[in-house]
C-alpha cells in the first residue's frame, strides 16, 4: 500500500517515469497547418496534431511551443481531449493523461493538466479539474473545484479521485 501512496505523490513525473532514451530521440511533429513566428520564438501546430519522440506521443487540436529567452521550452496542446502517453522506464506499462489543455513549462519543471484532467499510470487512475506536478520538488496536486450554472449559481464542489488497484501476487 504504500508503493500505492508514492505513486500518487509521483504519479505525473514524466522525467521520473519516461523511458530515459525519449530524449536523445528526435520530435517528429505531424498537423494540418504550421505556423511560426520567429519574432515570438513560437511554433504553432494545429489541426490532428500529434507530437512524437521515442515512447512519448501527445494528440490534440492545437499545440503552440514557445522557447523563452533563457532557452527553456514551455508548451500548450489543446483539444477535446489532449492527450499523452509515454512508456515507464524498466516497463511494459504506460503513464497516460487527458485533459482540455496540458501545459509545460520548461523553465520551472511544471506538467499542469485542466479541465477534466485524469493520469493512470498502470492500473491507477487519478482524476480532478486540476492536476499539476512539480519534478524540481516532486510535488504532485489534485484539485477540484466549484462548478457555476449558466445563471451564475454555484453547484456542489467537484471532488477529486484516486483509484488505486492492489498489485497482484
């Protein structure tokens, strides 16, 4: 159980997880349109994007990446859902995560998944409006808030979950 318990304090760690080789591989990024904007230093893919280096494939209907001054990448793929999936290190299995928007931000380390956000790593599921992981400080959060009607009443707080499966002997 307590493998069980790390796992949720580790669960998005895409570095920690990853196959480490994804790396050294080359991004391969196929869409219906490209745009670059070297003033900005952004690229933007949209339409069927799909992103992929080794193991790691992301899916969505708008990815912008953005490479700030200091040389870090931050990116944004949008979608219905955005998705990624990327092989575990010393692993057959996979982390797989959705959300409306993933964003990563290169500078600080930071995976944020919102809106209907939802990571399994193996037979484990964490799902909440808001997912975020820290690899600097391997801090990971899950948050779920106040939903509000088209009239602006509020609903009943959202709430997050954790679906843990014993591991089997």
């Amino acid at each position: 159980m307590l493998n069980k318990i790390i796992f949720l304090l580790l669960f998005l760690s895409l570095n920690c997880y990853s196959e480490k080789a994804d790396k050294d591989q080359p991004i391969i990024i196929d869409s219906d349109e490209l745009l670059i904007d070297d003033s900005k230093n952004t690229s933007t893919y949209s339409g069927d994007v799909i992103l992929q280096q080794g193991t790691l494939i992301i899916r969505g209907d708008k990815l912008t990446i953005r490479e700030d001054k200091q040389g870090f990448q931050h990116s944004t793929s949008i979608g219905k859902p955005t998705t990624f999936k990327q092989k575990m290190e010393n692993s057959e299995d996979y982390i797989e995560g959705q959300a409306l928007t993933i964003e990563y931000d290169g500078n600080m380390d930071k995976i944020h998944l919102y809106s209907k956000a939802r990571v399994k790593k193996g037979n484990d599921l964490v799902i909440g409006d808001y997912i975020m992981y820290d690899a600097n400080s391997e801090f990971a959060q899950a948050l779920s808030g106040n939903t509000t009607t088209k009239d602006g009443n509020e609903v009943k707080k959202g709430r997050t979950r954790a679906i843990i499966r014993p591991d089997k002997k």
